[in-house]
C-alpha cells in the first residue's frame, strides 16, 4: 500500500513535516510504503512546507514586532531566487499581549525591506497569525512599493472593511474597539481601490495593504499545493492522508486540508482526513478524529498510519 503523508501543522503542537514523519513511521511500521508531503495553506508555518520539500536557504533580519520590540526574523531564499517572508515571522500574535488599536505591522515592512534588498526573482507573502488590524499602516511606512513580482497568500476571502468585525475580537478587540478599527479602515482613502477585493482583510488589512501597493492575492493553500507539486505526486498512490489540528466549518473555507481532499477526490485516490479534534466533519471525506492530547499527537498519527495499512490488508 502505498500512502501519501501530507497533513499541514497541528498548530502549537507539531509542524507540518513532523506531523508528516509521524505519520509516515506509521505506515511503515504497518507495513505500507509512505511519501512524505507536509502542506500549508499560505499563512504561518508555509515557509517551513516549503524548505522542507524544496529546499532553499533561511536569510534572517533584526525587525520590530507588533509592539516596537526588536527581535530575529528569518525569510526563506528558495532555490529558484524567490524570495517568502511570512507576516507571523515579523508580528506575531501573542495571546499574552493583545492590543488590536496599537498593533503596529512595521516589522513586516521591515523584513519585506530585507528580502526585497537581496533582489529576489519574485516575493512571496504569506499572511495570518499575526496581532495587527492596522490595516498595513505600518508596513506602508517602511515599504513604498514591490518591485518584483508578488504575491501574497491568503487562507480567508474577507475584505478590508469586513475584518475588524471577523478578525478583531481575536486580537483582543472589545465592540468599542472593533467600532474604532471600523472607521479606521474606511477613512484609508490610500486603500479605497482595493476595499472589496476578496482576502484584502487577511492579517488585519494587510491584504488590501498589499494589493495597494500592486501584490496579487491568492488563495494559499492551493498555490502552496502547486508549489509542492501535489498533483504530481497523486500518480501511483492508493491512500492520501492529510488533516490538521482543528477540523471544523473553516477547514473547507481555505485550509490546506480541503484542497488536498479535493485534489486526491479529482485524481480518484481515496483520502482520510484526521484531525485533533473534529468539530465538523468534511462533508464527503472520511474524517478521522485522533486523542485530543496534544502530548499525543505524533503517537496517535503513527497509530493511524498503522491503522489505516492494517485495514487495507
């Protein structure tokens, strides 16, 4: 039997090829063959998909985070000469300090700065995970225009306007604050070409931020997908195993997940879809739910390579 391993992260637990090796230790150990393919859907965590299946070279950077603290921040260098900065890399959300009105997305600017000096072939944005809803305010400091193709990669079809109310209760904003980010956002006449463009809402506005300053948005998990190779390695395979951490109703609104199911279910390879916990199911997909303990993760991913070769027997 021979098995295609791609799960993207089970966040805050294990990273995308280490939940890709466990799963294919299982298969192993059960007696099946495994490929290893970790996927993402374009926000934080795809630089890392990427370096483990096609290589390349991390390049670091001094840079702000959202609240003005220096730290490192790595880019990826891929192989080809693009170059991809991951937004939660720079300002990450940190559940200790939410402060949606002060958040500043400088940093990103910064790091966006650093790989655009090394005169990359291209630039790859991945958003999300990050404490800012200031609309790519800061970022508009630092960076004044891409002078190289970009694109930017997006898990979510929210716009500009739309986000304070999706996104900033998350980042810690009260209905008091949401109602000021609101008429932040509308009073960005920098941005008024690009208030409605799908996914310009992603990371607080850095969408919108970005496409303003004339990036193409995509939709992540199906350009890192083909970034992988994903099709390719459909041929030949019996089995594809993907899942992530939380299957829930967002799962099939973007995640990386949904894309592989729809991808194998073209190629007519049965896939399982697991994940740590299983709010709802993907509808049409065998959904396989594991412990729910995070201490447990990777040995119940092994259980389940091993589990799903021993039903094939």
């Amino acid at each position: 039997m021979r098995v295609l391993a791609c799960p993207a992260s089970l966040k805050g637990v294990l990273t995308a090829p280490a939940a890709a090796a466990a799963l294919a230790d299982g298969v192993r150990a059960g007696g099946g063959e495994a490929v290893e393919l970790p996927v993402a859907d374009g926000g934080d965590g795809t630089a890392e998909v990427l370096h483990a299946v096609l290589g390349g070279e991390w390049m670091s950077a001094r840079v702000e985070d959202a609240f003005r603290a220096e730290h490192e921040a790595r880019w990826l260098r891929l192989p080809d000469g693009a170059a991809v900065v991951e937004a939660a890399a720079a300002i990450p959300l940190d559940p200790h300090r939410l402060d949606p009105l002060a958040a500043s997305s400088r940093g990103l600017g910064q790091l966006l700065a650093d790989a655009l000096a090394a005169g990359p072939r291209e630039l790859v944005v991945c958003l999300g995970g990050t404490a800012t809803m200031d609309g790519g305010a800061g970022l508009r400091e630092v960076v004044r225009g891409l002078h190289v193709p970009s694109r930017v990669l997006c898990d979510v079809r929210t716009t500009l306007l739309e986000a304070p109310r999706v996104f900033g209760p998350q980042k810690g904003a009260s209905p008091a604050d949401v109602e000021t980010l609101e008429r932040r956002f509308g009073a960005m006449t920098e941005l008024s070409e690009v208030t409605e463009l799908p996914g310009g809402g992603a990371a607080g506005g850095l969408g919108a931020a970005l496409a303003a300053l004339g990036a193409e948005l995509r939709p992540g998990a199906d350009w890192v997908l083909g970034a992988v190779g994903l099709r390719g390695r459909l041929e030949g395979v019996d089995l594809v195993v993907t899942g992530e951490g939380r299957v829930d109703a967002t799962t099939r609104e973007g995640k990386a997940p949904a894309a592989v199911a729809r991808a194998a279910r073209a190629a007519g390879v049965r896939c399982v879809v697991f994940g740590g916990v299983v709010e709802s199911p993907l509808p049409g997909v065998e959904t396989v739910a594991l412990s729910g303990d995070p201490a447990a993760a990777a040995a119940d991913l092994r259980e389940l390579g091993r589990d799903l070769v021993a039903q094939s027997n």
